[in-house]
C-alpha cells in the first residue's frame, strides 16, 4: 500500500494545510468537494499542490509531522522546488 503526504493551498502563497492518507484521489475530492469539514473547508483549502508517496505508514506519518512544524517560508520552498507555477495537481493523479 502507498501513503501518501499532501499540501494544499487556498491560492498561490495561501493558506496551507499539510496531511497524510492512504487514499490521494479520495481524500483530494474530499477537501474539494467540501466533504472534510473543519480547517480546509472553513479556509477554502481546496487545491492540490504538492504530493510525494511512502511505502510505510509510520514513514509517512513522521514526513507530514516534520512539514508541518517547518516554517511557513519552508512549506512554500518544497512546493515551488516541485510545482513552481502553483498548479492544481488533482488532475495528474485522476488520470
């Protein structure tokens, strides 16, 4: 099984939100759809901007604990080193 760590962003250098999960597409149309209620639907967080996979949950789960307590400044470097353009990712991992 993969697991998968995420960013998402409400717009280019928005509001981030950095999560884990064993189903991307899934919990992507969830946030998007407005389906998880709390932080990403209360701040319009909708759209997929970083992703990198793990083979182990325990792996994944410490990446996402790392990332999210690096500095904002940090958070917006990984995302422009992969996806400099800001670009909504979710239709790469839909094909």
């Amino acid at each position: 099984m993969t697991y998968w760590v995420y960013i998402l962003a409400s717009k280019p250098g928005g509001t981030l939100y950095v999560g884990v999960t064993n189903d991307l597409v899934r919990r992507v149309h969830e946030h998007r759809e407005g389906l998880a209620e709390g932080f990403t639907w209360r701040y319009g967080v909708k759209k997929l901007v970083y992703f990198e996979p793990h083979d182990a949950i325990a792996t994944a789960l410490q990446r996402e604990k790392n990332i999210k307590h690096w500095p904002r400044e940090w958070k917006i470097d990984l995302i422009i080193a992969n996806n400099p353009d800001w670009q909504d990712l979710y239709h790469e991992i839909v094909r």
